[in-house]
C-alpha cells in the first residue's frame, strides 16, 4: 500500500511540474541613477578604517626620487627604457644567469608618464598593475631572430639597452646582442613577462620553451630596482632605431 501512495505522489509531482507555465526573460531596460551626498557609512568605515590606513602607509612610501619626467612612447622612450633595464637589472640578481636581453609588452606599461619627483610603491602598481611574474625564456638562435622579428613589426618597443635594433618598413635591418651578432649555434634567455611567454601578443610558439620562473612579480622587480637606484635616470640611447 504504501509503495502505490508513493508512486501517486511521484505522478501527482510531476504532472504539477509539468503543468506549470515558465517564466522566461524577454527584455531588459537599463536606468542610470545617479547617486550623491550619502554620508559615509560609520560602521563600515569602522571595519575598513585600519585597513585603510595600513594599505595607505605601503602605498605612500617613498623608495625613489624620479630625476626627470618619463614618457612612454614608441620606438624607444626614457619609461619604456629604464623599465626594460630594470626588468633585466633584477633578472640577473633573480635567476642569476646569462640574460640575452630584457622585453616588456608595451602595453603591460599602463601609464603614460612618471612625473619628476618622489615615486612611490603606489606609483609603481599604478605603472605596473597586473600580477605578472618575471619569466626567462630559452630560445633558439632561430627563434630568437623570429622574437626580434615581432619587435621589428609593431615598430619596437621596451629592450634593454644590450639589445641594439635598426627598423625599416618594419623590417630588422641590423641587429646586434651584446654588441655581437647572433650566433647560430647557441641558445639564449630572454627575460619578459608570463604574458608574452604564455603565448601573448601572438607569440604562441613560446609556450611550450624551457623556461625559469621564480614567481617574482614585474612590479616586485620594479620596485627592488627603484630601491637599488635611489634616483631614477634613463637616457635615450638610440637602442632601437626607426629608419624610414
């Protein structure tokens, strides 16, 4: 007896279910309301206050003094030079190896100028604001050329200053490493960032190279570096050169 109950009840469920219409979404309409003059919430700001104040004090330290303003332009530019320098400055301390050459994605930089005066850590997360770690790449020579090659085509962008690049018709013209050219039957390490290893900016064919990565952020590198420097210069040393 109780087996029949329970299968009327299951039926009876299921017809329920099944006679119920469904409610389906077939429109939406947005409205802006602005709002404004709220005062702050005092309990939250209880909770969030020491937090704050914590996050403001690491923020606002001072680590460096910036010589001059910094602008980031392409093909090369004092930022994206004493960025790609730094990148490859810490690189060597990090990983302590033979570095090719340092690369930073052009557009991993997110600020467009770095003002004369005080920099602080908060600066350099503003610069620098995605957690990207600093990676070594290994390269074959003739993957090494195909790297240059796509630095050639979106008309350069930051290399530290061992790398020396002529451009034409976004073509390399001359090349040299070290003040030497490639030598074929060697491998390099490029330093750059995870991004670009992992097949960024349509580098897919990195993904799968031997690579070194101690988990050191790019801003961590930045920041080590600025420390190390105390006063921030960079020149413009002609490292990549746009011939028309």
């Amino acid at each position: 007896m109780q087996i029949r109950h329970l299968v009327l009840l299951v039926i009876t469920v299921q017809l329920f279910f099944a006679c119920r219409s469904i409610d389906h979404l077939a429109d939406t309409k947005a409205k802006t309301i602005r709002v404004a003059n709220i005062p702050p919430d005092s309990i939250l700001l209880s909770l969030t206050g020491p937090y704050k104040a914590k996050m403001d004090m690491k923020m606002n330290e001072i680590i460096a003094q910036v010589d001059e303003m910094m602008t980031k332009e392409r093909p090369e530019s004092k930022l994206t030079n004493w960025v790609a320098d730094a990148i490859h400055n810490q690189a060597k301390k990090y990983f302590n190896e033979e570095i090719a050459f340092a690369y930073q994605n052009y557009g991993g930089i997110r600020i467009q100028n770095l003002g004369k005066g005080d920099l602080t850590v908060g600066k350099i997360f503003e610069l620098m604001p995605f957690d990207n770690t600093l990676v070594l790449v290994k390269m074959k020579a003739e993957e090494l050329v195909k790297f240059i090659d796509y630095i050639a085509d979106i008309e350069g962008g930051p290399v530290s200053s061992n790398l020396k690049l002529v451009i034409s018709n976004k073509k390399v013209v001359s090349l040299l490493l070290n003040q030497n050219a490639i030598d074929y039957s060697k491998a390099y390490l490029v330093a750059m960032p995870d991004y670009i290893a992992n097949g960024g900016d349509n580098q897919s064919y990195l993904i799968d190279n031997e690579r070194l990565d101690k988990n050191v952020l790019l801003r961590s590198a930045l920041i080590d570096e600025a420390r190390d420097q105390k006063i921030l210069k960079a020149d413009l040393d002609q490292r990549i050169v746009i011939k028309k």
